[in-house]
C-alpha cells in the first residue's frame, strides 16, 4: 500500500508538471495567433491604361489591381487604407506620367495631408516618375489613401503606379 501510494504521489506530480507545461504551450499558441491575426502588408496597382486625369476637382486615386492584402485592410473598390490594428506603418506611393502635365499627389490620414510628390509641366520631358513614403503612427480605424489634386494627372497601368503600406510595429 506505501508504494501504491509513492507511485501516486510521483504519477500527481508528473500530471501537474504535465498541465503546467501545456498551459505554457496554450499561451504561446495564443501569441502566435495574435501575431499573425495583425500582420498587415498591402501593394496596389492603378490597373488599366492610360492616364488618370485630370478632374475638376481634388481625387482619391483608387489602385484596382491588389498585388498583396494580408490582413485585408486596403480596399481596391475605394483606394483606402483602413488600420486594422494602431501602430507604426510605412506607405510608399509611385508615379508614372507624361512630362506634359502637372502632376500633384498627397498621401492623405483622417483628411490631413501627410507628404506630397509633385512635378512641374515641361515641354522638354517627355515622362515623369516619382513618389514619397513615410512612417506613421496610426490608430485602429485610421484611413490612409492618395488624392491626386485638381488639373493634374497620372499615368495609370498595372506595373507603373503603385500604392504600398505595411504594419512595422504595434503600438
């Protein structure tokens, strides 16, 4: 009976080690799961040809052609950029357009212009390129997209102008 007992006392400790070690194994799962819940990574293409613009009025560029959309968070029917989760993002944007024309972008948050990319018309250029990127802090819910401004254009196709962001860090 004494060694009954010894093994059962040896066989509850081993079970409470056991449990303890896959509560720790249960948490991990936990933070891999969150981890790859809020991975966020997007890159956009105008899609079409030919150019975009000019219009009367200031215009949310809409990048139809969606290259990558872990986390879903651009929406290619809009041309914005909603933050799933708050932390610290990278957009980038780029531009191809004839040198003929103006062309004006600004990366746009919540309706504030954050960083802009511009050309000057010039008969002697036959095309331009451009963009910008920047890092921002943004809250869940925050809306990041471009606006092409009033008169100016862009050249829209499916390698050339482009709209790209990504989650680096939460916050």
């Amino acid at each position: 009976m004494c060694n009954l007992l010894k093994e059962f006392g040896a066989m509850r400790e081993k079970l409470g080690a056991m449990e303890d070690k896959l509560k720790e194994n249960e948490n991990q799962i936990i933070e891999l799961k969150n981890k790859e819940k809020n991975k966020v990574f997007f890159s956009a293409a105008t899609g079409g040809f030919g150019p975009i613009g000019p219009f009367s009025t200031d215009t949310t560029v809409i990048y139809r052609t969606v290259i990558t959309n872990i986390g879903s968070a651009y929406n290619q029917f809009t041309g914005i950029f909603t933050a799933p989760v708050a932390g610290i993002y990278y957009f980038t944007f780029f531009y191809h357009a004839g040198g003929g024309n103006v062309v004006s972008l600004k990366l746009i948050k919540n309706n504030q212009i954050v960083v802009t990319s511009f050309d000057h018309r010039s008969l002697q250029d036959g095309a331009d390129n451009g963009g910008n990127a920047v890092l921002l802090q943004l809250q869940q819910g925050d809306q990041v997209f471009v606006r092409l401004s009033a008169n100016t254009h862009v050249w829209g196709n499916n390698e050339i102008t482009t709209f790209s962001g990504f989650l680096v860090s939460q916050v």
